[in-house]
C-alpha cells in the first residue's frame, strides 16, 4: 500500500519535472513530421534551430510544455500547421490566418502576378478582389501598387476581420467591405476585378483530405449556391460587365479542370481576349479576359 503510495508520488513528481528542448523533440518522434515538429517547437518556445542542436538541455516552461504537447495533438490529428502558428506566407508577405479563413496557397500567387502585369499599365487603378478572406491578394496588391485604390468583398465578417489585421500588418489601406460578391458595390466600376472564389465542387473526395475539413467550407466549395463547383464563377462572370470599365479585365483562380468552362463564361459574357494560364504545377488555374474597350 505504502510502496504503491510511493510509486504514485514519485510519477506526479517525475511529470512535474521540467522538460528540455531535447525531451520535446523526443516526444515529437513518429507523431508528426519532424520539420513540422522543429517548427512547433521554435515557435513555442522563441527559439532558432541552432538552440534545438546546442542546447538541448535548455528548459521549457511548463506552459510551454503544455502548448507544445497541445499542438503536436492537433498537428497528428490533422490540422493545419498554419492554424496551429497563426500564419502563413505568400508572395514573400507573413499573414495572419486562422479557421475562418483559407490558407493561402502557392498556386494564387500566379493570379497576383498576372493582376499585377495589369495594374502595371494602369495609372492610380480601381481594384476588386472578390471574396477576399485573409486579404492576402488585395494586401499584396495594394502593397505592390501604392497608387491603386483596392476594395475587397467578403461575405465572412470573421474572415474580413483578419483581413483588416492584414491590411494593418502591412501598413495598407484597403477598403473591406461585408457582402455576397458584388451587392455592397452598388454601380461602382474597376479597372480590374481578381477572385480566389469557391471552386470545389460539393462531394469532391479532396475536401475530405489533406486538412481541407479544418479549413472553413463556404471558402472553398459552393456546396451551399450549386454544388458543380462553377456556381460562385458563374455570378462573377455574369456582373462582371456592369463593375468593370471598358477595356479593363477580370481575372479569377479555378479549379485543375475547369479553364474550358470559365472561359466559355466569360465568352457568353461578352470578354474578349479569354485566356487561361497554368500554375508552377503545370495547372490550368486562372483564367481571365478584358471587356472590349468599345463597351458601354
Ligand atoms: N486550391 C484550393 C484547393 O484545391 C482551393 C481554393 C479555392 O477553393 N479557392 O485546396
């Protein structure tokens, strides 16, 4: 009974005992990636990787211990790094992001590069970004572009929340404004319209993996407005020519199968000039067109 006592006492004791950097990453091992380990573990604890190699006797404070045991749980159940830290990088820029928005991803920066070869030929130009989430195409933009005047839509007032913090983090003014597409624009007009809309289609296996659940489903499907994942496409499309200028184009990401029926849309629209570009993986990912420059 006393010896049993004893061994209970000695565990508490033992689990109370600070851990070291070492100890940490010991208890990473097998559960998660180990870059992804190295990385929870800087983050943490405040530390470069240097410390992790040259002290790896170096304490971590209880609630360290704690927050770091936490997010190596969260990180083997699948969740996003990115929400695990609180960030993500796009275009050489840090965002803030969390749940209620999607996590930048690589393939978006080839829609920034093509609206800003446009923007380039523009002096002081109107931009849209159309369902904006963290900000990260209008914030690079307006960064970009110092004497554009950027507007980003968002239907998610949490997601425009962030994308305020963005804004600030990055020193830019954009006007955010909370609404379904173009509804809070009434008649305004643009020199250029860019959107990352939802383009997942309902069911697609791919929502289902690769840590797609945690990520806020409105942003990446039209489940809830159609489901054939072209629907949100279909409404930008279709009012495009009444908030684009003349001459002035609309370029939006897609998704890997869809450059055929995007551009058929924006054709019955009256684009001309459609045309679709491949991301770095050789994917067919944004398309885009111009309004024709004797439009009303
Ligand atoms: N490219 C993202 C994905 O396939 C989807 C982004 C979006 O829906 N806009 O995970």
């Amino acid at each position: 009974m006393r010896r049993a006592a004893g061994r209970a006492a000695f565990r508490a004791a033992a689990m109370t005992l600070p851990i070291c950097l070492g100890d940490a990453w010991r208890q990473a091992a097998g559960r998660i990636e180990r870059l992804d380990a190295r990385l929870l573990l800087e983050h943490v604890c405040g530390c470069k990787q240097a410390d992790l190699i040259a002290h790896p006797e170096r304490a971590l404070s209880e609630a360290q211990a704690d927050r770091f045991e936490e997010l190596l749980a969260r990180r083997a159940a699948g969740e996003p790094f990115a929400y695990l830290v609180g960030s993500a990088w796009f275009c050489g820029l840090e965002f803030a992001v969390d749940p209620a928005v999607l996590i930048p991803r690589p393939e978006t920066e080839l829609l920034v590069d093509l609206a800003a070869r446009r923007a380039a030929t523009l002096d002081g130009p109107r931009i849209l970004d159309l369902g904006t989430g963290s900000g990260i195409v209008a914030v690079t933009l307006a960064r970009r572009f110092p004497q554009a005047r950027v507007t980003a839509v968002d239907a998610s007032a949490a997601a425009l929340e962030v994308a305020r913090a963005n804004a600030a983090r990055h020193g830019v003014a954009v006007r955010f404004l909370e609404g379904d597409w173009y509804a809070p624009l009434a008649d305004e007009r643009f020199d250029l319209i860019v959107s990352n809309p939802p383009y997942v289609a309902d069911g697609d296996p791919h929502l289902s993996s690769n840590g797609l659940p945690f990520e806020p489903r409105d942003a990446l499907s039209d489940g809830i407005t159609g489901g054939d994942g072209l629907a949100c496409i279909r409404r930008i499309v279709a009012a495009a020519p009444r908030h684009l200028k003349p001459g002035r184009c609309l370029l939006m990401e897609h998704g890997y199968d869809q450059a055929v029926e995007v551009r058929k849309l924006l054709a019955a629209s009256g684009f001309s000039e459609t045309a679709s570009w491949r991301d770095g993986a050789g994917i067919w990912r944004v398309s885009g067109g111009r309004r024709p420059p004797g439009a009303e």
